[in-house]
C-alpha cells in the first residue's frame, strides 16, 4: 500500500485547498489516499452485518445448481456479450452437448464440475429474446435450462460472480452469448481462450462508472452496486444526515484508493469519518451510498426515491429526474 507524506510545501498547499473545498465537520473531513474498501461475501440481499450484504457466503452451486433468476448479460473485453445469472455467474455451454434436439452429455463426475442450470425460476433480462429459454429432461429427470437449445452450466471453479475461468478449458467449454451461441466479440460463433473475470459492466476497480440507458453515466462500487448521494447531506461543510433508521436502508459507500478507480477523477475523491468512527467514500465533497433495495448489479430502486436520493455522475453531481 501506498503511504502519501507532504514530501513540499506545494503538496501541503494542495491539500489544505482540497480540505478547505469540502469544509470542515468537527474536523471529520480530509482528502486522502483511501484505504481499500472491505469486501462483502454475502449476496445483495443478505445480512452481512459489516457492510449489509454483498455477494457468494459459501460456495456459490452448493451440492445442487440452484435457480438462475433472471439472465443477465456481462461485457467482456475480450469475449464481448456474455450471459450471466441473477448473480452474475457466467453460464457455459459443452461442445459434445447438442441442441438439435437440445441434449446433454455431461453427468457424473462432469455434473460435479460443471453444474446444469435448473430451467425452473428464470426469466431474461432486457437484450435476452425470452423466447430462446427452454429445458431438456437430463438423464436422472431433472430439467436443465436451454438457450436457443444449448443446455446451460454453472462452472464449479467460478467462486465468485464475473470469473470466467471456465472459458475454453478442455477446448470443449465456452462461455455462453445471450444467444446461446459460444461468446466472442466479434459476435462468431467460436470459443475464445483463457480464464478470467467479467462484468456486467462490472469492473475490476474499487470505484468505476456505468452507463445506466435512462441515467447516462452513473457511478458503482466494485460489487457493481449503484451509488447515491442524498438531498439532505451537505458538501459544505461536509455533513451525512442520513443516521439511525436511515442507515438500515441507505449503508454508507466504503473509501478506496486513490490508485482502485475507472473512469472518475482521483482529485475528486475524499472520505469523511461519521460519527461512529467509521469512514465514507466522498465524490466531490457529496457523500456517497449504497441502497439495499438494490437487489443485482445495475439496479437503479433508489433513484429518486423520497425525492432525495439520485445516483451520482463521476463529477459528483446528481442524475436524472425523480421518480
């Protein structure tokens, strides 16, 4: 980690003016290199009592694949489109699979290791034609999702959302586009090579942006969840006026680094020590939130709700209309 130190009076004139741009609380605020931000395990929905909820708890498949919910499409930069479950595991698909007529070839000890999608309680996502989903009766009885005929898998490796480490291994297993056929970005039908991580527009950063279709470009934590800032705040001085009951709903964004950041001004980054000791991420002097109503990567439920809460573009200001 990197540790900043007033090396000229240049450097120290600098933050002084970054502190004296954001205010003062009680001398809770000062722009600084961030520590990184803790990484919450359980799922958006969960209870994790540090951070109120995150991705994964214990392995993500279990002994049996669970439910897809609704499909999602992730981005890949080198696969392009790539399909996703509510959680944002990627789904594969077995070359010695068919899907005219759909059938499986993967059971036993491969089922271990690739675990078949459940085709009941799913649905698509904008960008993902319904009319692709369908089932196929495996071997012990069980229906398995299809796309476009395509039985569909989970990868047992894939511990966390956005992995993609099943992608190509044993030339038979390739990530699957939101039309059934094998990802790649140049939209052929082909396998690409390599393990690695993808997003839904989720990126690797600690704080990056996503271009919302109705918001523009909105700002989002590294779990992908959209971020907020609220009317009743203040950014001079710099004061949250969201506690109590208001913080069972609306949890306070972690700070990150300075170096952790895509798309967003590093300058324009600062954290603030509530009041119980504990640090929030700042955008341009306005605290920044996530909200718990905010069930998968992309959500936008907080938007306007109340008439105080809007997601925040990478210069710190509020987007969109209320709701």
């Amino acid at each position: 980690m990197r540790k900043w130190q007033s090396a000229s009076i240049a450097v120290a004139a600098v933050a002084v003016m970054l502190t004296a741009g954001c205010g003062s609380q009680q001398q809770q605020t000062q722009p600084t290199a961030a520590q990184p931000a803790g990484q919450a395990d359980a799922a958006y929905g969960g209870q994790d009592k540090a951070n109120g909820g995150g991705y994964g708890g214990k392995d993500p498949q279990g002994e049996k694949s669970k439910p897809a919910g609704q499909l999602m499409i992730g981005d890949d930069k080198k696969l392009g489109s790539v399909l996703t479950d509510s959680e944002g595991f990627t789904l594969y698909r077995f070359e010695k699979d068919t899907a005219k007529p759909p059938k499986t070839n993967c059971d036993g000890d491969c089922a271990t290791a690739w675990p078949p999608v459940p085709a009941s309680d799913v649905s698509s996502a904008a960008g993902i034609d319904p009319s692709l989903l369908g089932e196929v009766t495996r071997a012990d009885g069980t229906q398995q999702l299809t796309v476009a005929g395509w039985p569909m898998y989970r990868y047992a490796k894939d511990t966390k959302p956005w992995q993609i480490k099943g992608e190509g291994v044993g030339g038979t297993w390739y990530a699957a586009a939101p039309d059934g056929k094998k990802a790649s970005a140049d939209g052929a039908d082909q396998g690409g090579g390599g393990g690695g991580e993808v997003g839904t527009g989720v990126s690797k950063a600690a704080l990056s942006t996503f271009k919302d279709p109705e918001l523009g470009e909105i700002l989002r934590d590294g779990k992908g969840r959209t971020l907020y800032r609220f009317n009743k705040d203040s950014a001079w001085p710099m004061k949250s006026n969201c506690t109590g009951s208001c913080l069972d709903t609306w949890k306070p964004a972690k700070p990150v680094a300075k170096d952790d950041v895509e798309g967003v001004n590093p300058k324009l980054l600062s954290k603030f020590t509530r009041p119980d000791g504990d640090e929030q991420l700042a955008i341009d002097c306005w605290l920044l939130y996530w909200y718990t109503g905010d069930e998968k990567p992309g959500d936008t439920n907080g938007q306007g709700v109340g008439g105080a809460w809007f997601a925040v573009s990478p210069d710190g200001k509020k987007v969109g209309a209320e709701k």
